[in-house]
C-alpha cells in the first residue's frame, strides 16, 4: 500500500509537470505570435510614412524651386499629415473624423500641382463622427489613384465616395486611366495595394472586401469594412488570439 501510495504521489507530480510545461509552451507561442503579428503591423505601417514623404517633398521641392506662392501651403498641409502620422496614428483606431481630415489634406496637398479646379470629388454619406478605423488605410488607395490617372486631370476627374451604412464603410476611390502608365493599374509599383491587403488581413479579417475594376478607360478600388461599432477591444483582442 505504501508503494502505491508512492507511485501515485510520483504520478500525479509528473503529470503536474507536464501539465505545467503545456500551458507554459502554449502561454509562450499565443506571446510569440502576438509579437509577430504586432512586428508585422509595425512593419507595414512604418513603410508607409517613407513613401509618402518621398513624393511629397519632391513636389514642394519643386514648388519651392520655382518660388511658387503655393509653397508655404504646402509646407502647412505637410506639417498638418506629418503630426498626424507621427502623433496621431499610432493608435489601435482614430476617429474617422479625423482620417478624412488626414486625406482632405492630403487632397489640397496634391492640388497644388493644378491649376486648374479641384481634380478630386469627394463626397461623404454618412455620420463620419460615430465611427473609427484603423488608421492610414485609404492613402495608397488615394496614392494609386493619382499615380495611374493621366497627367493632365480636369476637375472632378478623381471621383472618391465615402459611405456609412448599418456599421458599415465603403471607400471607393475611382480614377481615369492614364495611356502612357508605367505600370498597369492591377499590379502598381511600390508597396500601396499589396500593405493595403496585408494590413486588412491582419486589421479586419474576414470582416472586408476589396474590389478592384478596371474598364481599360477607368480604375475603381471600392474597400469595404463590415461591423465597424464593434469595440475596438475585440479587435486588439484577436489580433492577440490570432
């Protein structure tokens, strides 16, 4: 009787152990793949900031070289994305408000270079105020669009539509396709749509769409993003889980 009480003290504190080893190990992979998709994160929305800055200075720097009167706008737009970028946009989600806020800059950045009336049409349907999103998603959409429409746009040639319906989002932004475009529309130079689709993977799985058309005379990229009043805890929390 005392060997086996033996033999069952010894089991159970092996299988004490094992247990013990098994949630460690599985504590120490949900830890590790949290950090990964957390590193990846980082990664795509640090590429963003370099890319951006690049075609934006070169435009000032020609502005500035031909002592535009535009420049000083430009530099007060610039300092307005640079603030939200670096301050702003590092959280989990900001308010929509204040995304579209970040493209009408970016809008009046770019319209320095026309002459012309505004080449971009926006419109917004919706209450913008009772939404957040994961920030800086929709500039390589915007980005793309210029970079593959001519290089003449007459007013209203851009055409970008915001619409909130039933805790659900569709930014589409639709452009004239340039003929002489280095690249086609489906497959961009850069890192826009490919971090596009990887962020969305990652921020929104299997809660958006993204539809590309292409009719050979235009380009429409219309994203999606289902359930947006969903805490932005829950979020974080299958992030962590995924």
């Amino acid at each position: 009787m005392h060997l086996f009480t033996v033999f069952i003290f010894l089991f159970l504190s092996w299988l004490a152990r094992v247990t013990e080893n098994l949630v460690l190990n599985t504590i120490k992979k949900e830890q590790l793949e949290k950090q990964a998709v957390e590193a990846e994160l980082h990664y795509l929305k640090s590429q963003i900031n370099p890319h951006f800055l690049f075609n934006t200075l070169n435009n000032i720097h020609t502005l500035v070289y031909k002592q535009a009167p535009a420049a000083p706008e430009a530099v007060t737009h610039l300092a307005s994305l640079m603030r939200y970028m670096i301050y702003e946009s590092n959280a989990a989600t900001v308010p929509l408000t204040r995304e579209m806020d970040y493209v009408r800059d970016y809008v009046s950045l770019q319209q320095l270079r026309y002459k012309q009336s505004p080449v971009v049409d926006l419109q917004i349907a919706g209450q913008t105020a009772s939404y957040s999103i994961a920030p800086l998603l929709f500039i390589h959409l915007l980005e793309n669009a210029y970079k593959h429409s001519p290089a003449r746009l007459a007013p209203g040639d851009l055409k970008v539509r915001v619409e909130l319906k039933d805790d659900n989002l569709a930014f589409r932004v639709q452009n004239p396709i340039g003929k002489n475009a280095a690249h086609p529309p489906e497959e961009p130079g850069g890192i826009g749509l490919p971090n596009v689709r990887k962020r969305l993977a990652l921020l929104y799985p299997n809660q958006h769409t993204l539809v590309i058309q292409n009719t050979g005379e235009t380009f429409t990229i219309t994203l999606t993003i289902y359930g947006l009043h969903s805490p932005a805890h829950e979020r974080k929390a299958h992030l962590h889980n995924h």
